[in-house]
C-alpha cells in the first residue's frame, strides 16, 4: 500500500432532513465495484434494512462475510472493507436484538 493512500480517502456530509436513516452502510470501493452499476447495487442495502429489522443484528453479523465473499467473488475481486450502522429504538426486545418498528 503507498504511503500516501490517505489521500485517496472520499468523504461527504449529507444533511439528515425528517427521520434518520435506519440504517448507514459504509464500505470501501472493492464491495462497490462488485456491482455493474447502481441498480444492481441498490437492492443490496434495502435487503439489508429489512434484514435488520426482522432478523435483528446478530442474523446480519452471522451471514455479512459471507454474502461479501459472494459479492466479491462475482464481481471486483477486490478486498472489501464494510461497516454497518443501525439505531436501535428504545423498545427493540433486549434478548434477540430485533427492532420492532
């Protein structure tokens, strides 16, 4: 890795206007370029969201490297680097992690 990789870091501020997201994902380029364009990316995070809301958390973390692996594997080849994001309402059930609304 160069030294001056730093440089090659993006960031952006977006403005949270009426309800905050459910959830953020960030990740490096390598899980973006899996994918042959926007739409094919698109339907990846909203089934994360629903996952996240009727399986709970632990369900996500269980299968994420995997589903990356497959993401890689048919697309960039690339290492891939991703960080999931989530609120938790205040009557998400404590025991299983799922949220309830």
């Amino acid at each position: 890795m160069p030294e001056d990789a730093w440089r090659e870091v993006r960031t952006a501020f977006q403005r949270i206007a009426g309800v905050p997201p459910a959830l953020i994902v960030a990740a490096t380029d390598g899980y973006g370029n899996s994918f042959r364009d926007d739409q094919s990316f698109l339907p990846g995070r909203l089934r994360s969201a629903a996952l996240l809301r009727q399986e709970g958390a632990k369900y996500l973390e269980d299968n994420l490297e995997g589903w990356l692996t497959e993401a890689i594997c048919a697309g960039s080849g690339d290492d891939v680097t991703v960080g999931m994001f989530y609120r938790v309402p205040i009557d998400a059930h404590p025991s299983n992690g799922r949220l309830t609304s």
